[in-house]
C-alpha cells in the first residue's frame, strides 16, 4: 500500500519537477485541513498532469526517494537500491511520520504513490538507477508558468 502524507496532492507541493526545497516541506496539524489551498500556491499546481513526461515523473520520483532518504537517515540523496527497499517500508515510513507526530505536531510531506514503478521494476535493466540518475535538464520538458502574481 502507498501512503501519502498527508494526502496525494503532496507530489505538487513543489515549485519544479524537482526541488530541492522539499526536503524540508512539512505541514503542521493545525494547517492539514488547508493543505490543498497550501499546495494551490505551488509553480507545479498550474502544470496539468497529463502534459507530464516520463522525465518529469522520473525527476518527481527522484525528488520523493531523496526525501524519504532524509526523513529516514537523514541523508538528502540517492540511496543505493536495497537501501531504497528498506527504508521504503510503510510501516517503517508510519513509525517515522507517527513519531513526527507526537513529537512535533506535523507531518514531513511525502508521496509514496510515485515509487509503485520503482517497486515493480527494481533495479531491472537498471530502471532504479536510471529515475535515480535523472538531471535537471529535463525540467524543460513542461515549461513551468511563471506566477501571475509575480
């Protein structure tokens, strides 16, 4: 089962298709119920999905297994595969985000649902380290809009 936390919305809660700005996204408890509206306010909200390409989900999903990376040691980047496996664990990932929880109030902004593909092709003909190896030249592939608001 994929968790997200706190709800799928969270691969949007960026500016870029990977940003190293969210390693450190969070939202408290107090804050949970505008979590959408939050996230509204994000440059990658105004990209539709389906004008996504693989790289951008592969930049996505790099951006997530760094997180969850540094939500479980601490570490922002790429952990080698059979690590990614363990620490991938849902129930290793609810202990960490119940312990946040109880500790500090919020939650550590996580979505999960993006490493199902990793899951399924592991590190067959290197797939693992290919999303993994994925640079920020492909960001130019959807063109994100530059805010109305300035």
């Amino acid at each position: 089962m994929y968790l997200n936390y706190p709800m799928l919305e969270s691969y949007r809660d960026c500016d870029s298709f990977f940003d190293e700005g969210y390693q450190n996204n969070t939202i408290s408890v107090d804050r949970m119920r505008d979590y959408k509206q939050i996230v509204a306010r994000r440059k990658l909200t105004r990209v539709h999905l389906d004008t996504y390409s693989r790289e951008n989900f592969d930049g996505l999903t790099k951006m997530n297994v760094y997180k969850l990376n540094s939500l479980m040691s601490g570490i922002w980047g790429k952990p080698e595969y059979s690590l990614y496996r363990d620490l991938s664990q849902t129930d290793k990932i609810l202990k960490k985000q119940t312990d946040l929880l109880k500790q500090k109030r919020e939650l550590s902004v996580l979505n999960t649902s993006l490493f199902m593909m990793l899951d399924y092709y592991g590190q067959r003909d290197g797939f693992y380290d290919r999303v993994m190896d994925w640079e920020d030249l492909h960001q130019k592939t959807v063109a994100v809009p530059s805010d109305p608001q300035g």
